[in-house]
C-alpha cells in the first residue's frame, strides 16, 4: 500500500447539484478520476492505493473522528466505508494514544473491521 497525492477540492456547483447536496463536498481526482469523498472541510486527508483501490482516510482531532471509504481506483465506485467518532471510540480502535497514530496504521487497523 503506498500513499498517494490526489488533486483535493471542493465540488463544482454542477457537481453539488448532481449528488443533491446542499453544501458543497469534497472531491478527490486521481488518474482522471473523479471521486465525492464524506470529508468534512478540516479533516486530514490521505489517500493510499493497493492494486485497484483507494482507500480514503479522514480524520478530524479537533472534532474527534476517523473514516476510511474505500474506492475502486478505476471507476470512483464506492466498495465500503466505516466512520467512527467520540474519543473513547477512537481509542476503543486505535489504543490510548490514537491521536500518534500514523495515518497508514488507521487504515490497515479500520481494514480489519471491513473483512
């Protein structure tokens, strides 16, 4: 799994309009791809791929909240996703020291609960 730098940005008003949102979303584009991810406007954002998916991490420390989406790579269609939020589920999660924790063990981590 390796981390990549997708082109982060917030929807076009076509785009808002299209998936029937009130405010706009967040997209990532990647190899000509464009993909709505749920991030909120102060998430830490990382993107990593292995083989033909992405898998999108958002995490918010001030607001206390992870969520991994899981892409596939090609199409932008969505596999699974998990979001978990509150202190003492992060730390149910993750351990005591979530907020150490580095993006790419959140993600391996949240993989064991979307098997």
């Amino acid at each position: 799994m390796t981390e990549v730098k997708p082109r982060i940005r917030l929807m076009t008003p076509e785009e808002i309009r299209t998936t029937r949102l009130i405010n706009a979303g967040s997209v990532i584009e990647l190899l000509g791809v464009v993909i709505p991810i749920a991030a909120g406007r102060s998430d830490q954002i990382h993107v990593f791929k292995e083989d033909a998916l992405l898998y999108v991490l958002s995490v918010n420390y001030r607001f206390e909240y992870a969520g991994l989406e899981v892409f596939d790579a090609t199409t932008g269609e969505v596999h699974e996703s998990i979001f978990v939020e509150n202190e003492w589920k992060l730390k149910e999660y993750f351990g005591a020291e979530w907020r150490d924790v580095a993006p790419i063990t959140i993600v391996k981590k949240f993989r064991e609960y979307l098997s």
